[in-house]
DNA sequence: TGTACATCAGTGAACGCGCGTTCACTGATGTAC
DNA sequence: TGTACATCAGTGAACGCGCGTTCACTGATGTAC
C-alpha cells in the first residue's frame, strides 16, 4: 500500500554480458539502473526486480553481487548520500578562500538543489530507517560526509573570530539542517499552498543563513 | 522493498456483527483498527488486509465502507492530521488568556509530542503524496487545522503590538514548521549520532521559540 | 596451431507470499400480514 | 401471536499481480596441453 501508480515497465535493453574477469562491472550498472528509476519514479517503487529489469537483466543475476534486496536497497543508499556529500563538497570547493558563510551558503544551495532535483533520490536517504540493523550500524560512515561538510564551515567561520548565532558548531548544524529538510520535506510532501517552487526553497534557506547571522 | 519485518499476524479476536442499521460502526472500528497497528508497526505495514485482519473482519467487508484502498489510506491520514490539530487545539485552550508564546510553545509541545509519542501515525501525515489527486484534492481541509493553528498564535502575537522576528505570520510559520518538522524527521531517520531522546526534540523546539524572539 | 576442458557470467522456470479486488453466498435481524 | 419474507452485515473462495528467492542449467570465454 502507498504506493503510487506504477510507471512504464522499463522494457530491456539488449545487454552483453560482461568479459571473463569483468562480472563486477555490473554491479555498478545495477546501481547506475536504480538512479535511473529514481529520476523517473517514487522511491517506493525501487524493487530488486524493478532494477534487474532496468538493468537488462534477470533478477536473479542480482545476487552473486550482492546478498540479498535489503543490502541492495542499502548499496543504494548509501550511494544518494556519497552523492549529496560530494556535491556538497564541491560547492565549498568552488568558493575555498572566500567569507566561510558564502561557502556555507554555497553547501546549502548544493543540498536544496539535489533535493529538489532529485526528490526520489532524496526521499530515499531517510528511508534508512527500514532497513536491517548491520546495515544501520554503518551508518554514521554513510551519513557523516553531508553533516561534516557544514560543521567544518562553521568552524572556519569560528576560527575567523567572529560568533555563532546559536549553540556550538555541532547544535547549530543541527539547527540549519532541521530548519532546511524540514522546508523541503514540507514542499515536497504538500506541495499545494505552501509556494514551493525549488527556487523558493533555496531561496528561504539563503535567507535563514542571512538572517541567522545577522548581527 | 524497503519494508521493515512484519509484527505478529494479529490473530483476529471473535467479533460480533452489527446489528441491523448499525453497519456503519465498522467504519469507525476499521479506522481504530488501523491507528492500533500504527502504535505498534511501521506505517509502511498497513496494508487493507492487515487492517482487516486488526479488526476481526474478512478484507471484503471494507468494500461496503470504503471505495478502496485508496480511500482508506485517505481516511486514515484524515484521522491522524484531525488527531493533530486537536491536541494543539486542546494545549493551546489550556492556556488560553496567556501570553501568545506560551501558548505558541504549549502547541508545538503537543506537536512535538505527537509525532514522537507516535512515530508511524506522524510518518503517515507525510504519505499524502503517495494517493491519488481526488484525495490531494481535499488536503488543505485536512491539514489545514494544525497550520492554522500556529498562524492564529503568531496573529494574536502581533495584536499585542509585539513585532515578528521573521517575514508575516505566514512565512514564520513557514519557518517554525519546517524547524521542528526537520528536527524530528531527523531523530526519527537518523537515530543514532544525533542526541534523539524525545525530551531532546522538545527542548529543541522551545529553545528554538525562545530564541528566535528573544529581543 | 588445434582441441579439450574448466571457469565464469548470467538465465529460465518455479516456489510461496501477501496484496487488492471480485463474486456468489449465508444467515441473523427485523417487518408485513 | 405466528409465519413468510426482504434486507442487511458480513463471509469464503478464488483471481491475477509483483515480489524475493532457489535451483539446476547454458553457453561464451579463456587456458592447458
């Protein structure tokens, strides 16, 4: 139940099979393949079948890559949030040298942008929850790349000598990220009267740094 | 997939029909069914025959009370937001004549509260997505309650002839919501590294109240 | 250089499961006479 | 007051579906001699 209608059955591609030596190629094809269907469909719609087929596979060619569908859909997981920290680290990369809270802006607009543009994939990194518990415990190895990016900028923004509006580092990445998936979340799960334009949620969290650290 | 493993199969307790023109009771007693599952099992769980299964009924008796599936979900989230707007309708009637703030901070208390007292039925305000556009159709009906409610504080806020530390009512209810929401999608999804006890989440909001008015 | 063989990547068919939905039905409860 | 009957609440069996998983297999690709 709740799921919603389901898309086009994702006919297969014809497919060669890998060379002698190369069978773990298509464990990243397998990957690559649940991206794809998460730029098209709900979260709720990924399945190990689901992805085979999109692969070009048979389902069962899933598992001498991996164990069973829960530590496929953790793999996945695990890559939207390797995915987020990167673009995220690239965004302060871009703007290294400049004043910690324009590349802390520049982190967030990052964050916003892949969840606005990639809602699936978003959707699918708090989706951690339904999965096994070894899956959970590594967890914090998986999820530390994003919420890092932002406390090592406060802590720059720290180390220049001026002030945090709230807490210390730590309790105030937790405020910036609760106020910014908060907003999202909000505009992606009741999308009708709260204007929810993807720019308006960047825009709103541009405008919480700003005010936040107004003096 | 990314379904957690299934509760006990609710054995169904001897249920006796209802009388003659009472037939309509089932509805009521399908809908406690399912909050009864939801106290104890992931939202993801619910499913029509499980529901039916709670309630000591065969899954065809839905049918006379409810469409479908669908509308049963619907129905069922129509419950968990009504629960909602009431317990903060009922915190800020128990305060009512205070200050404004207090009253704000007693109402998001009884959100907080909710949605950590009872994680599946708050996880399930946020399906809406996933039914179907006739049913999106009445949302702002059925979430209104719990927004309004908030706007209505900050309005009599104002009355006093106090100023707002952010935007219109509308947009700092924007802001408070979307903190606290994103504060407790957080302790839910991602339990571990970040300080989750219940209590937590609750200072967090009032701390966050405070602040943000604090001159 | 040619051939037998082991290995490796991947398949097809089948399984049991829970799901939503349909259909013809049952049997208790009231009502008409 | 007794009986035939309509109505109503709810059932049991069956359907097709997509799922995760298993098993015995196939057939191309390299390797040994």
């Amino acid at each position: 139940m709740l799921t919603a209608p389901p898309t086009q059955p994702a006919t297969a591609p014809a497919r060669r099979r890998n060379l002698r030596g190369e069978g773990g190629l298509l464990k990243g094809e397998v990957i690559s393949a649940a991206m794809r269907i998460l730029d098209r469909a709900p979260a709720t719609e990924l399945s190990l079948r689901m992805v085979a087929r999109e692969a070009g596979i048979a389902a069962p060619s899933i598992y001498p890559h991996f164990k069973d569908a829960k530590n496929l859909m953790a793999e996945i997981v695990r890559d939207c949030w390797r995915q987020l920290g990167n673009e995220m680290s690239l965004a302060a990369a871009i703007c290294v040298g400049a004043d910690p809270l324009d590349m802390l802006k520049a982190q967030l607009g990052a964050y916003v942008r892949y969840a606005m543009e990639r809602p699936s994939r978003y959707q699918l990194l708090f989706a951690l929850p339904q999965l096994e518990v070894e899956v959970l415990r590594e967890l914090p190895g998986t999820v530390q790349p994003a919420y890092r990016n932002v406390v090592q900028t406060l802590e720059q923004h720290v180390a220049t000598g001026k002030s945090l509006p709230w807490g210390d580092t730590a309790e105030l990445t937790m405020f910036i990220l609760s106020l910014t998936h908060g907003r999202i979340a909000l505009a992606q799960t009741a999308p009708h009267r709260l204007g929810n334009a993807p720019e308006g949620v960047e825009a709103f969290a541009m405008k919480a740094i700003d005010r936040l650290f107004a003096t």
